[in-house]
C-alpha cells in the first residue's frame, strides 16, 4: 500500500509499495546477450541513461553492465526464475533488491523542480524527459530517478534511508518554496 506524503505546494509525493526490483548485471555490451535479455523481460533494453516501461514492468539503465527491473513484487520469483532459464549461457547476477530499496512517486508540473532543488542533474524538460534514466544523488545519497511520462517521476533509494530522503522531498515541495527556475514549476 503506497502512502501519500505530500499534496500540497510543488508536487504530489506518495511511496510506491509492492514493487518488485530486481538488479540484473551482466554483457549488456554483447548484442546476442541484449536480444535474449529483451524477449527475456518482454521489454526494449534501454541504452545508457534511458527506461522503457510497458504498464507495471520496466527496466532501467544503471551501469555499462547493470540494469534495474522493475515488477509487480508478486511477480519477482516468476521473472528471477525467467530471466534464469532463457539467458542461457550468458553469465548474469540477478538479484531481488525489493526489500534493500524504497520506491517514490513524484507527480505533477512542480515535480521537476523538486528534483532539481536537490540533485545536480539538470532536469531540464529538453535533458531529462519521459524515458530518461539517471543515477545521482538527492542531498548527497544515491537515488535512481527516472521519468515515465509528462510530469510523472519515479525514484528509487536505500530502504536505510528512506525516511530521510521522505523528508528531503516533503521539503523541497513545500507549499511556497518554488523557485521559479521551471515555468510549470514555480
């Protein structure tokens, strides 16, 4: 059950739970191995800094080697056991990170700058746009933050510091604290 943290003033700010994640690390540079792994995952394999989605699933770009899938976290045993016996002979490590991590939403015009007021990416629209995918920091502890579509974020960070990242975004988002730097955003 998500909860929702914050409905006023940037942004709409909600946990996301139930979500299965999975990081997979493999040849993601071998074509042969990117083609099994795609019908693997029923999904395109994004290249660097990019995530395709199809409804619930998506898989994210991580590392040269490494990416994040994301499923319903009734569906992770299914696709760790899938991802398995279709990679073949390829070397992969595949590993359930569903209860290692905390899973945010970020919805509306203000979201971006919520971002942008504690990362150093720029999320500006031409930069960072629906399909974007980036590892950073938020306030100096790694996140994984991506965007599905217009004005709707996703983020992902250490279960260990969930809280703190909580209120990081609650603050960022408060009622009055825009600056301006994004039109929809101020």
């Amino acid at each position: 059950m998500s909860e929702l943290l914050c409905t006023e003033g940037l942004a709409r700010i909600e946990t996301v739970s139930g979500r299965g994640m999975i990081t997979l690390k493999g040849e993601l540079e071998s074509r042969r191995f990117r083609n099994v792994l795609a019908k693997a995952l029923d999904l395109p394999l994004p290249g660097p800094l990019s995530c395709a989605f199809n409804g619930a699933r998506g898989v994210g770009w991580m590392a040269p080697d490494e990416v994040l899938i994301l499923v319903p976290g009734e569906e992770v045993p299914e696709a760790l056991a899938r991802l398995r016996n279709k990679i073949g002979d390829h070397h992969i490590t595949a590993v359930d990170v569903s209860d290692a991590r905390a899973q945010f939403r970020l919805t509306g015009p203000g979201a971006r700058e919520v971002l942008a007021k504690l990362s150093p990416v720029d999320f500006a629209p031409a930069r960072f746009a629906p399909g974007t995918f980036r590892r950073t920091r938020l306030a100096q502890v790694p996140v994984a933050v991506w965007q599905k579509e217009e004005d709707v974020f996703g983020l992902v960070c250490f279960r260990s510091v969930a809280d703190y990242v909580a209120g990081l975004l609650v603050n960022a988002a408060a009622p009055g604290s825009g600056v301006g730097y994004f039109a929809s955003g101020g």
